[in-house]
C-alpha cells in the first residue's frame, strides 16, 4: 500500500514512522526541509513539496497513491491538498480539521463530492476523552463502543481490591462479567492468560458491559469520586472544548499566562467558567485561588513537562483526579509512574482513527492507549470469515492479542474460549502495537 503524508508536524511525523514499521510504503512530505530531518528506525521517503501543489503532489506519486493524509496544522491546507489528490488519482483521503462544524453527518457527504474522504479533528477527540476521564474519575481509560453497549475500561488496582494475588483462571470460575484483555505492569503490557497473576499497582484493562461496571469499579477497590470543580491549566483550543462538552453545572477555573487570550476566552466561556490570568506553575497562585478545593485538574499548556509537573503539584495539594496532555511520547511512562490519572496523546489519538482507514478487515472503530504502547479495534466478521469457522479457543490466534467481547444484533456478549463467533458480529480486539494488521485474515 502505497500512503502519501502531509505535514511532517507532530502527527505526521509520529504517524509516519508508526506506519512505516508495518512495511508500507511511505512519503512523508512537508514544504520544510528542515521538519523533514528527523531521525527513524524505519525507512521513510521525504520529498520536500507544498501538499497544495500539483507539481509537487505528482512529483511526490500521488497518481499511485492508496491513501493521501493531509495533517498539516492548517485545516484549509489539508482541505485543499486532499480535492487536489483526489483528482489527481489518490485512491481515498484523509484530512485533519479544527472546525467540529465540518464533521456534521450533513457536512461530510458534502465533503466526499469534493474528495475529502474522511475528516478527523484530534482537539475534539481529545476533548472527549478528558471529559470521559472527569467523568469516571476512578478509571484510567474509558471507550464505548455501540453507545455504551459494550466498553473498555482500564482501572489501576489498589492494594485492598478483592482481585489481588487471584489467577485469571480463578476469576473466570464464576459468572463471567468481565474479561480482562490486558494487564500494564510496570513497563511492560501483557495479554493475559489464566496462569497469569494480578498484583497491586497493575493497570487492568477490562471489557465489560454497562451492566457490570460498579462490579469492575468493585473488584479494582475503587470508589466514587464526585466532581463539582475542575481547574484547567492552559487556555487551549481543547481546553474550549473541554468546557464546552463538560455539563453547565461544574464550576470551572482556567489558568492562562497570556493576558489577550485571557480575554478572547472570556467571550466564548460561559457563565460557570472563571477566567484567571497568572501562570499555573506559581504555586503562590494556586493556594490563592484555592486550587486545593477543586475536584479535578486538567494540563493543557504546549509543554509536556509543564503539564506533567503541574499535576504533581495538584496531587501533593490534595486533588484526587489530574489528566495532563503528554504530546511527547517518551513521557507517557514517567507520567504513568508519577500516577498522573489520565494522559492524553493527540498524536495517538489521531493515528488510531488514521489506522481504521488503512486495514482491508471491515473496522469501525480503532484505539490507540497511551499507557499500554497498544491497540484496540472493533472489527465486523465478514461471511465466511476464518473468525466464524471453530470456537475462540481452537482459532490458533497470535499470543500478542486477545478478543474481549462482541456486540450481536445490537447485544453485547463477553467472550470466552467457548464463543463462536458469527458472520456480522462486531468484535472487540486488544492487541500490542503493530499486531492490528495480523488479524485481518481471520476477519475477511
């Protein structure tokens, strides 16, 4: 498969190196040169080229191209090279966009018309995860699939959780409520099998159904933590939409540096938002607006390091959920050790929603999890798929995945060795990175 690429930012970079290492043939193409020279493991083609040229787009091969992905920082760039691929032969095209008024079903067919095939907004999901993170504040990762119907949920046990020192095949004796797909400890994530022991301080991840989550909150010796009150560090475009997706009746603070953004947020912010101008790593200026009172605390700025010692700093005053944007990718573990609740990788999150678009299986829906250094997907059984052919247990699946549930004819099922799976079926998949691509046979 060949993939065109535009923009060598943060998520063009991170997105091409990621591809890359599953052998696909990638082009990586910026109008710097010097955002081009970056060091990779894995073979990557640069051509230095505006994605809004004809000349440069043919020059970089985009008349072969499977795929063209614009996800350069400006939407209107990535809207324009994106028509012009798809005239020019690109076979399907991506774009990355800030304005969530372009992703209205209404909109997108719209789009397609013109050649833009698909359209992600990073701010926006990233949004969501905050707010599903403030939301179930015990839990370290939560996505739906089918409204709810089914759900991962990845919790850190604690010490006095009643699942301490049991074997997964101790757990599966009784009803099976739950099925963990996955155990982090430490630095390494594990698909677990029945031998295998869970122990305090591991992050589990869990597919379950709406039914059954107090019994995971339960099991993982968590409670409920109320939130009434949230400070957010950085006055951001996610920031923005964090408030505007999180209910009217939190009470919300925003801490920003800059006196003028301070002022172009206080016309788009409602009511329940104060807006306080001072820079969020004074400590003096945390006691003074009572940051100790808040429930949650949200960092956004640009800076990794910032956001990661902001929420130490809101742990050691008393603040029992912090989530901090960690764009760096090397610190993802250090904030996992320093117990940081929720981190959120626009990076990760784009390229997950990037990777659906390139597997041949029929996939709605692809994860990347920042603290697992895995994927989980949501793949449909094809008719007379090797899936649907023997129960899980005798399929022979790669060790580096397992299969955590299934939604058939709109009911959620957690599977077990025994389940046969059906033409139809949406089926969960947790797989270490770089395995998704191993799977698709079973499902085509």
């Amino acid at each position: 498969m060949r993939i065109i690429i535009g923009g060598a930012g943060e998520v063009g970079t991170h997105l091409s190196k990621m591809l890359a290492k599953e052998n696909l043939d990638i082009t990586l193409m910026d109008a710097s040169e010097e955002r081009l020279n970056f060091s990779s493991n894995v073979e990557i083609m640069t051509v230095v080229g505006n994605p809004t040229s004809i000349e440069d787009l043919v020059n970089a091969g985009i008349k072969k191209a499977d795929i063209f992905i614009g996800v350069t920082p400006e939407e209107s760039t990535n809207m324009t090279a994106c028509m012009l691929a798809t005239n020019l032969g690109a076979a399907r095209t991506v774009a990355r966009v800030s304005n969530n008024e372009y992703l209205l079903p209404k909109n997108l067919e719209f789009f397609k018309k013109l050649g833009v095939d698909s359209l992600i907004c990073p701010e926006m999901l990233a949004a969501h995860e905050i707010v599903n993170a403030i939301q179930r504040p015990w839990t370290r990762q939560w996505w739906e699939l089918h409204e709810g119907a089914l759900i991962l949920i990845g919790v850190k046990v604690r010490e006095n959780a009643p699942i301490v020192d049991k074997f997964l095949y101790d757990l599966s004796k009784d009803e099976k409520i739950y099925h963990i797909v996955a155990i982090k400890r430490e630095n390494e994530t594990i698909i677990p099998r029945g031998k295998d022991q869970i122990k305090s301080g591991d992050i589990l991840f869990f597919t379950t159904t709406a039914r059954y989550v107090n019994d995971v909150k339960e099991h993982t010796g968590k409670g409920d933590i109320k939130v009434d009150s949230v400070v957010i560090l950085g006055g951001s475009r996610i920031a923005l939409k964090v408030v505007e997706y999180l209910p009217e009746n939190i009470r919300i603070k925003i801490l920003e540096r800059n006196k003028e953004k301070c002022y172009r947020l206080a016309e788009k912010v409602g009511s329940n938002v104060m807006i306080i101008n001072g820079d969020g790593r004074d400590t003096d200026l945390l006691k003074e607006e009572n940051v100790k009172d808040s429930d949650a605390f949200i960092a956004l700025t640009e800076n990794s390091e910032t956001n990661i010692l902001a929420c130490v700093t809101a742990k050691t005053m008393g603040i029992r959920k912090t989530v901090a944007k960690v764009e760096n990718i090397d610190y993802i573990t250090m904030a996992e050790k320093l117990d940081i609740g929720t981190v959120v990788n626009k990076k990760l999150i784009a390229a997950g929603h990037i990777y659906q678009f390139l597997l041949d299986a029929d996939v709605s829906n692809v994860k990347c999890l920042a603290f697992a250094n895995a994927e989980v997907a949501e793949l449909i059984a094809r008719p007379r798929s090797k899936i649907t052919k023997k129960p899980v247990k005798e399929l022979n699946l790669p060790d580096d995945l397992t299969l955590g549930g299934l939604i058939r004819d709109g009911q959620p099922m957690i599977i077990n060795g025994d389940t046969l799976i059906r033409e139809g079926d949406h089926v969960v998949v947790f797989c270490l990175n770089t395995t998704l691509r191993k799977i698709e046979d079973f499902f085509n």
